[in-house]
C-alpha cells in the first residue's frame, strides 16, 4: 500500500536541510530504485519553484510500504529528522484515484 508521509518543517530550515541534504536524497533514490516511489519533493516557503533563502516549509513523500508501522518507521529514521529539520511529520494510508 501506498502512503504519504507530510513533513512540515521548523522556521529557517535552510541551514540544516542543507547539511543532510545528500543522505535524505539517496534515501529516496533507493525508494526509487525498488519501484516504491511515486513521488517526492518539498514544500517551497514562497510561491517559486526555486525559493532561494526563503528555503522550504515542508516535504510530501508519497511511497509504498508493507504497513503504516513501516512507513512510520522509515519516516522516523530520515536524516533530516536526525538534524532537526522537521518539527511535525504525519504518516497515512494513501489511495491512489487518478490519473
């Protein structure tokens, strides 16, 4: 089953994404590789697709897991939790409808 994790970060996240950047990308890139991945991204602070400073307000990662303990578990072990970039991140089931 597919769920979708949804991170919201704390104020001037920048910084700290910047330092575990890499090793929350190749996270995602073996999520890809396993054809779990449906989609991965951050939540820009402005309405640009390239925010410079103003950086990011969150991230959306919609991947499949065997059980929400599972996804809650890989969400939990993300670098950027580990460096404190996320100050709430919400776990659920997600069905695909469309397209």
């Amino acid at each position: 089953m597919y769920y979708a994790i949804i991170s919201e970060d704390v104020d001037n996240s920048l910084p700290l994404r910047q330092t575990a950047r890499s090793a929350h990308i190749e996270r995602l890139q073996q999520l890809k590789a396993e054809g779990r991945l449906l989609v991965a991204g951050p939540h820009p602070a402005v309405d640009t697709n390239d925010p410079g400073d103003a950086g990011f307000s969150g991230s959306l990662v919609i991947a499949e897991f065997d059980s929400l303990g599972a996804a809650q578990a890989w969400a939990d072990s993300d670098p950027y939790m580990d460096v404190g970039v996320y100050q709430k991140v919400i776990v659920k089931p997600f069905k695909i409808v469309l397209p």
